[in-house]
C-alpha cells in the first residue's frame, strides 16, 4: 500500500522550499517504505506493535531533548524540523526525554522544555494520545536487547580495565586489539552480564561491547561499549538499575520502540549511524522489534553568531553572574529569546529560511533579526517614546493656543490596519525630545532642531527653534522654540509651512517614566568560543545598558509580553517578569534596522 495523496499538506506548505529531508520523506512516502508498519497504541516491541493496527501516522519523527538545561537556538532549529516535518506530512513527532544518563538529568528542566516546545506552536498529540515518553521507561526492553545481542554471539562482557580499552581501541591508522574477553562463550557473558544488572560488580570494572569488528576503519564499530556499571540513583528509575545503556546503544532502540520512521540528529552524529544500522538490523533479525527499522538522518547544527549554542557554555554564563539566569534576555535560550520579545512565529520563520542543509557553517545574527522585524512590523503597535529627554519649551505657546492648553493629537495604532485605530495624546508648551534631535551648529545634512529651523511635531504642529539653554558645564538642558500657527498634521493647509524634519515627541505633562533596557550582542566576538578560547573573554561590557525613558501614556496600560514598535527606535517588549502598569519595563528586542552586519 503506498499513500500518494497527502491529505493535511495545505497549500502554502507545498510551497515550502524542498530540501533534503523533505525529498528523503516524500520517496518514502511514495514508495511506502513504511505503509505497513504496526502501531501498538504505545511504544513496544514488536510483538506489542503486532497486535496493533497499521499506524495511521504517515511518520514518525522525534525530538529526544536530554533533560540536562534549557533549551536554546539551536534545539529551536531541531524542534522546527522535527515538528514542523511531522505536521506537514501527516503524522507526528513524538516528544521524548533521552533520560539515560542518571547524573546528569534534573526533573526541573522537564518542564522547561515541554513549555519551550509548546511555546513555539508545536504539541506531540496524534490521534487524541499523546506521545511523550522517557527513554527510562525502556531500560528493560534495553537490557532484553543486550541479552539478544549476547545470545546472538554479538556482545560480551569486557573487564579490561577502562585504560586498557582506550589504548588497545587504536586510532585513524592504527586497527585495534582484540580483548582478551572477547571470546568468552555466550553462557558466560550470560552469567557476568546478570552478574553487573545485580550489582555484583562495582563501577567501571565492566562493561558490555557490541562484537564487530576491532580493526574496522570507522572507530566507533571498534567493538564499542554498550553497557556500563554506575550505581547512582535515576530521578525516574530510582535504584533499580545500577548498569546503564550507553547513548550510541540506547537511542537507536528508543526510535525503533516508537516506531520512529526518520531520526533526525545534527551531523556529529554521521559516524554513529553504522553502528545504528548495525544495531538495528541485529535486532529486527533477532524478531525483537518490528521491521523496517527506522533510518537516522543528519543535518548541520545551527551556529549563530555573536551565539554561544552549548548547553554547558550558557551554564557557566550563569554559575558565574554574568547573566541574571536562563531567561535573561541576553540568552540564546528558548526562555532568553522570549523574554526579549522573539515570537514563535519569527522563530518558526528564521527556522524556515536557514533551512536544513549537509555541512556545517555560520549563520549571520542579522538572519534571525530580519525575521523577527518581518514578524512584528506587521503586527506590533506604534508608540512615541523619548529614550534620551531633553526638554523643549514652545515659548510662544500661551499666546497663541493659550496658557495651560492642551491640544489633542492622534495618531494610527499601526500605519497600516486602521481597524486597529488611533491612539491619543495632548501636545502642550513644553515636550520631551531625543537629546540627538538638537545640534547647535548642524552638521552637514542635519535637518532636525538647530536655531532658525523648522521641523514638524510627528502628529502635531511646526516649529522653529529660536536657541536653547545651557547649565554651567554648557550642556544644553533645555531647547526654545515657537510653534507656528496653523501647521497642525492632519489639518487643512498644514503642509503650506515645508520641513525636511519630523521628530518624534512625548508632552511632559502626560509623560509616563519607564524604565528601558537596552540590549546589546552578549559577546564582541562574531565566534566567541573559536579555537578553544574561553568565550568569558569575549563578553560584551555593554550589553545591557538600563535607562529611564518618558513615553505616551496609552503604554501604561499593556500587559506583559505586549511588543511596541517606539517610533523610529526599533521593537520594545514589556518585560513578563517584572513589567506592571506601576512600574512599567520593557526590553528592547532589536533597533529598526540591522546593526549586525558591517
Ligand atoms: P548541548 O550540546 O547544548 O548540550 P545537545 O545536543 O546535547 O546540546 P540535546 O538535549 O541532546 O542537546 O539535544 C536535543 C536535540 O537538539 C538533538 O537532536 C540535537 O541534535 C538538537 N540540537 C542541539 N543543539 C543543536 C543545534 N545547535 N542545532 C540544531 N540542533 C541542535
Ligand atoms: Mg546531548
């Protein structure tokens, strides 16, 4: 049975870029590679899958996160794939915790990394189940599969020591040495594997290695270990195991249980998927899981610049205070990222365009940056916000619109969806403007406030600056201006005054403090950690810089996590940690423009 239509491809995801995963998931469709694979309703051998139907799930792809931190950039990426290519091709990706390692798993990060996912629009139901698993859940099917390996003359129990191991391995031109364990009978490994599950043997004084091959030309099928002894307690399993799957063993199994049809990993993977294959093949022989098996895939893992993308790296950014903890909006974490005011569209978006691609390379900042400002300025609504205020006094103010008035202005909520209508603020005599928008003697092509010029109020009328004020150490601390009648935006005749500048402005009467953090690249270095170098070294000293700003007062009122566009500023988010309409914070997420490349 093949299936050739695709039913829950929709229209704009055909149109989708092809790449290779797609094509390798679009043959296997077509040809039916795996049109008659079993499901068993839950992960299983392949008895278990037996007794179930033919699965509906076109494929079955997986995202197996260690639950060892926080997921960053980069799992975003592999969440996108897996997900998204589950989704588009009818089927589903299941959501599995690689929770093999005893030491180095916390349950708090669990939670973490189910919310990171869900956050970014993906959820791992199919058919009214939810597929979330642990890979800890399998440690008996896994030890089943060992004792299959041992019985099939495929494994044995080495008790070299772990020194010996490494030196007797060989290297690139160098084939290995046979172990001198390597012929015990089967009976034998038998017995001594039983021996290490009952905590017989202390740690590290055995381990059981696949028997392949010591002189194969790709280390990794040097009889690798599958097995190891470590009595340590697993925050699932407790103290029932005291030996434990290695990874390049276990994973292989866990995509065979759940039926996993294409299992995707990043490249540094590539040598393992010998022993994947080799693994896999001795298992479906040995009828214990279910046949074809699945095949693993690989793709370049994301490098960001100006990024650090290793879990162990954004720990010690932490451990040692130079950032505030996971979700500090500097991180290239999933919590980082949107507490910055990323959204789950841009980094689906982002995803989309970088694409997946067969070798490794450096992917520019700027890249997520476009696709985040290709998000919000659609969406984001506008506000006028003075970051660096100077005063400005319109000194014929009382005589014309009379003393103590307040005129009225308006502008869109968004210049291009009145639907989502206007905002509304008073102009009076005096007003906050950017410190920048003032030179005394202009430079070449200023057009801004320099005595004897005129500029427009954005939304509000012209003026002409007559001088300004200044303090003892000649600071200018206050600019004059008077306003000239008739100009006001949006009235008839209010462009007969010309300028060539408009500036933006808050009116101090109605100003709203707020205070605004501005952020900057954490790291100097486009590659903070290349050749070896501590990325400590490279730390930004700028990359938060906190400032009060005055802004219109209908910003008071957003919740948190509502993003702004500051006019002329860039994107601004309200902080979801310590934003309220009493102390109102919001974080600059990116300028308008790229600042990334030079
Ligand atoms: P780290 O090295 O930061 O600890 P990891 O690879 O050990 O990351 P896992 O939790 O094992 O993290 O990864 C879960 C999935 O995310 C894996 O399939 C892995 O290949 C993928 N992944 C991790 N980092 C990246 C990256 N930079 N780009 C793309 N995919 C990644
Ligand atoms: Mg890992």
């Amino acid at each position: 049975m093949t299936h050739s239509s695709s039913p829950s491809k929709d229209q704009n995801q055909s149109l989708k870029p092809s790449n290779f995963l797609r094509q390798i998931i679009e043959h296997d469709l077509s040809a039916g590679t795996y049109a008659t694979r079993r499901w068993g309703g839950t992960p299983g051998d392949a008895d278990h899958h037996n007794r179930g139907a033919t699965d509906t799930a076109r494929v079955r792809l997986r995202f197996p996160p260690e639950p060892n931190g926080y997921l960053h950039i980069g799992h975003a990426k592999s969440i996108c794939i897996n997900f998204g290519l589950a989704k588009e091709y009818g089927g589903v990706c299941h959501m599995r915790f690689d929770d093999t390692n005893p030491e180095k798993e916390d349950a708090e990060y669990v939670d973490s990394i189910l919310d990171a996912v869900q956050w970014l629009g993906f959820d791992w139901q199919f058919n009214n189940t939810n597929h979330l698993y642990q890979a800890s859940d399998y440690f008996e099917y896994m030890y089943k599969a060992a004792v299959i390996l041992i019985e099939s003359g495929n494994a044995y129990v080495d008790e070299q020591s772990a020194q010996e191991i490494k030196d007797n391995r060989g290297d690139f031109s160098r084939p290995g040495t046979n172990s001198p364990f390597r012929s015990r009978s089967v009976q034998e490994n038998l017995n001594r594997f039983q021996e290490m599950r009952d905590g017989k043997l202390s740690d590290a004084s055995a381990v059981l290695r696949a028997k392949i091959d010591m002189a194969h030309p790709n280390i990794n099928m040097r009889d690798p270990a599958i097995y190891r002894i470590r009595h340590a307690t697993h925050h699932h399993t407790g103290d029932k195991w005291c030996i434990y799957p290695m990874y390049t063993f276990a994973h292989p199994i866990e995509d065979a249980l759940e039926q996993i049809t294409h299992s995707i990993c990043t490249l540094e993977f590539e040598d393992q998927r010998p022993f994947y294959d080799w693994l896999l093949e001795r298992l479906t022989q040995g009828k214990m899981l279910q046949s074809p098996p699945p095949r693993q895939y690989e793709f370049a893992r994301l490098n960001l610049t100006y990024v650090l993308t290793s879990k162990r790296k954004l720990r010690q950014l932490i451990e040692e205070h130079y950032v505030t903890g996971w979700d500090d909006p500097r991180m290239p974490t999933i919590v980082g990222l949107r507490r910055r005011g990323y959204t789950p569209e841009s980094l689906r978006l982002f995803a989309e365009r970088i694409g997946v691609s067969k070798s490794d390379s450096w992917i520019d900042y700027s890249t997520l940056e476009i696709a985040l400002r290709d998000d919000l300025d659609p969406k984001a609504s506008r506000a006028s916000v003075v970051l660096d205020p100077l005063r400005l006094s319109i000194t014929n103010w009382d005589e014309i619109m009379g003393a103590g008035h307040l005129e009225p202005c308006k502008a869109p909520v968004h210049p291009h969806l009145p639907e989502r209508g206007l905002r509304h603020f008073n102009l009076g005599s005096q007003v906050w403007i950017e410190r920048a928008d003032y030179q005394e003697v202009p430079a070449k092509g200023f057009f801004r406030l320099f005595p004897g010029n005129k500029v427009r109020l954005k939304y509000g009328y012209v003026i002409e600056c007559t001088g300004a004020h200044k303090n003892a150490s000649a600071e200018v601390v206050e600019v004059l201006a008077r306003l000239i009648p008739d100009t006001k935006s949006g009235t008839p005749g209010s462009d007969s005054v010309k300028v060539k500048g408009v500036i933006t402005w808050v009116g101090v009467q109605e100003a709203a403090s707020i205070e605004v953090r501005l952020y900057d690249r954490l790291f100097t270095e486009a590659q903070p950690d290349a050749g070896g170098r501590d990325p400590i070294t490279t730390l930004n000293p700028n990359s938060l810089k906190v400032i009060t700003a005055y802004a219109e007062p209908s910003i008071l009122t957003s919740a948190a996590d509502e993003r702004f566009q500051f006019e002329r500023h860039g994107y601004f988010v309200a902080d979801r940690v310590d934003h309220s309409s009493t102390n109102p914070v919001f974080n600059k997420i990116t300028g308008l423009k790229d600042q990334w490349t030079s």
